[in-house]
C-alpha cells in the first residue's frame, strides 16, 4: 500500500513539476525594431476597433471571423516578443522553497 501511494506521489510531482519549455533559437532577448513598435501599435487600435464594436448586430458568420482576427493578432504580438513560461506545479514549487526559506 505504501509503495502504491509513493508511486502516485512521485507521478503527481513529475506531472505538476514539468517545466513548460519554449524553443527559442537564440539565447538573447529580441530587439524590438521601429516596424515592429508601429505594426504593435496598429494591432492595438484594431484589438480596441473590435472590442467597442456592437457585436449583437453581427451575424455568426461575421462573428467567428473577428474571432480568427483576434486570434491571428494574439499570435502575431506574440511572435514578436519573447517570455518565459512557469508551468504551475513549478510556481507552487518555487512557493514551498521560499516558504521554507523563511
């Protein structure tokens, strides 16, 4: 019975504990240029044209197009910077180390 409960402990931290890794191919962090600050820009006023948009007016159709927009818009400010990614078995992690800390 002991066995059995360590096994699932051991998955259980193994599962929360896996790292969430991005593939970057450089180790520096990206400069932004003066292109890629307008094109932010000009997504930022689109992302605002949609949200005060009055969405009941609009067919379903019309809908899930603005939603493929937005998505696109998402993934290319994305693809512009960088960041890190904490999975949260290893925040919580993080957490117990700097309680037991202090």
């Amino acid at each position: 019975m002991k066995k059995q409960i360590y096994i699932l402990a051991a998955i259980l931290f193994l599962t929360l504990a896996a790292p969430v890794v991005k593939a970057n191919d450089n180790k520096s962090k990206p400069e932004i240029t003066a292109s890629q600050i307008a094109r932010a820009e000009v997504i930022h006023k689109r992302v605002e044209e949609i949200r005060d948009l009055d969405k009941s007016q609009l067919s379903r159709e019309e809908r899930k197009q603005l939603r493929n927009e937005l998505q696109e818009l998402k993934r290319e400010v994305k693809s512009m910077g960088g960041g890190i990614y904490l999975s949260v078995g290893a925040i919580i992690i993080i957490l117990l180390v700097l309680i037991l800390i202090l």
